[in-house]
C-alpha cells in the first residue's frame, strides 16, 4: 500500500484514476471496514487503484476547539487499512487552511483533479468542507457534475445501534470495553511505557507496571479489568487498575498492569494494553492487606477469563 500526506501526489507514476473512501477512520471499526471493502470491490470491478484519505488530526479540534480521545495510534491505523485491500492511504495535514476548503473546491480541486476520482465511497453521515457543509446528497450532485460517482454505503448496526467512534468512546469511557469488541472488531488497546511508580505493588506481592499513554488515549473508567497485554512478541493475561489508589489517598489517576506469570524488568519498555472485561469498581480499602486480599481475588478473576477465551 502506497503512504502518502500530500493528495498532489498521487498521480506520480502514471497513477491516473481512483475510488476513493475519505473519512477520519479513528478506531477503523466495523463500519469503517465495510466502506472500505466496498471501495476495494468497485475498484477492482472499474479496473482502477482504491484509496483512502484521511487526516494527520481529528477534525474537531479545529472545528470545535476540542480533539475526542484517540481509538487508534497511527502504525495500528495504518496496519489495519492496509490489511482490507486498499492500494494507496493518504494521510493528509488537517490545518486551518484545509479546514476553510469549501466543499465544491474540495471536489473539484481534490477529488476529480488531484485523485482523478471515477467513484467516491462514503458512509451516509459523511460530511465534508467548511463548516461541514458538504452532505452525500452535495457529493452526489457535484460528482455528476465533474464525473465522479458515488455510493453511499448505510450505516452498521451491532446489537441494536448504530457503529460509531462516538459510540466506542462513549462505551470506553462507561467502562463497558466488553460491549465495544462487537463494534471494533477487537478489544479496545492503549498503548504507553512503563515509568516508575510508587512501588506500593511490590511490598504487596503484586509488582504492577505504571504504563503512561504515549498518546491521548481513550481511558476507561476508573476501575478494575481483566486483560492481556503484549510485550514483544507475546501476549500476557493481565488485572489491569484505573484509579487513583484511594486506599493510599493519591491524586493522579494511574494505569496500573500487573502481568500475570510474568517475572521479568520492563521499565522503560513500550506496551499494548488490551481491556476485555471489567471486574469492579475502584474501592478504598481499610489497608494495604484488605487490598491485597482483594488484589489476590481480582488477579485469580482474571486469569480464570483470559484463559476461557484462549
């Protein structure tokens, strides 16, 4: 798959046409995959190159002055884009000059002479242009205009609602990462390196990783979780803290990971934290034994899960 962060570009070596798919893409979920797959199919069918452009930056955040929680780091988006067939990912920089494009520019200027688009697929809340103006009923007419189609593909639904990275978020942040797998296709992942921490897991025969999100993560809510957590080239089942440590009266939350049956030094090193199920709330304990009785219980809890969907 061609990379690519400038649309003018794409025409290099003899590149000439496309079906294109435009979108934020952040989680790449279950919708996402479908649009694309429609996008690789037509594609093949009009004998010409499929592609994808999205963004260096969630659009909101120029737009509304805030960026949403990140689904997806960047390799990983990449990753999965490219394993659903696509030929070419633009990831263009989403600045305030691109941000006050109008819509008829964007297609005239981009679409038709940038990508030389002959199909543009896109979910049906797609909104493009300054102000979001643009809709897929402007898309349609413009590409009738500059000889472009275009195939609206409806939106997902998974266990009665529709698929959306709002949605996901939403879930994330309630705790639920159980129910964002259907939407996802996957467990909900953060990654970040381990940084010294208060040690306090240690003392209490539980040595836990203090992993710091190397980027602006989606966190689930406070709490505790059973998971896995890949170091290299394994994958570890995990208990997995959110919190504060009430117990011990800290103020900044922590990401907290003890691996199970683990034994080795990882400070400094890069890991990918999934979340599979949520255990419980995030409680004050009487003391530090209480909470390693119930740490013992969570680690026990745990296990037993990630082993049953091995």
């Amino acid at each position: 798959m061609r990379l690519l962060d400038n649309t003018g570009d794409y025409r290099a070596d003899g590149v000439t046409a496309s079906a294109v798919t435009i979108g934020v893409f952040d989680g790449v979920h279950v919708g996402h995959r479908a649009i694309m797959r429609e996008c690789v199919r037509e594609a093949r069918l009009r004998g010409v190159p499929s592609a994808a452009l999205t963004f260096d930056r969630n659009p909101r955040k120029l737009i509304c002055g805030e960026e949403p929680c990140v689904l997806t780091e960047r390799k990983r988006k990449i990753r999965i884009i490219a394993e659903q067939g696509l030929d070419c990912l633009l990831i263009v920089k989403f600045d305030e000059a691109f941000a006050s494009v109008e819509p008829e520019d964007f297609c005239s200027a981009v679409l038709a002479k940038d990508l030389g688009a002959e199909l543009v697929c896109i979910g049906e809340n797609f909104h493009f242009g300054k102000g979001g103006r643009g809709d897929a009923s402007m898309l349609e007419t413009l590409g009738a205009e500059l000889g472009f189609d275009v195939l609206v593909v409806p939106l997902m639904k998974v266990d009665g609602e529709y698929i959306s990275s709002t949605l996901i978020r939403k879930r994330i942040s309630d705790g639920k990462v159980s129910e964002v797998v259907g939407g996802l296709g996957r467990p909900y992942s953060l990654r970040g390196k381990v940084v010294e921490g208060h040690k306090r897991g240690k003392t209490m025969g539980f040595p836990t990783a203090n992993v710091r999100p190397e980027r602006a993560f989606c966190i689930p809510k406070d709490g505790v979780y059973a998971g896995k957590t890949v170091l290299g080239d394994r994958k570890y089942p995990c208990a997995i803290n959110i919190g504060s440590n009430p117990t011990f009266d800290d103020v900044e939350t922590a990401v907290e990971v003890f691996l199970i049956d683990f034994g080795g030094e990882i400070y400094g090193e890069s890991l990918e934290v999934e979340f599979h199920h949520r255990l419980r709330d995030e409680v004050k304990f009487s003391s530090s034994e209480a909470l390693a009785a119930q740490m013992r219980r969570d680690v026990e809890e745990a296990r037993d899960l990630m082993s049953a969907s091995d």
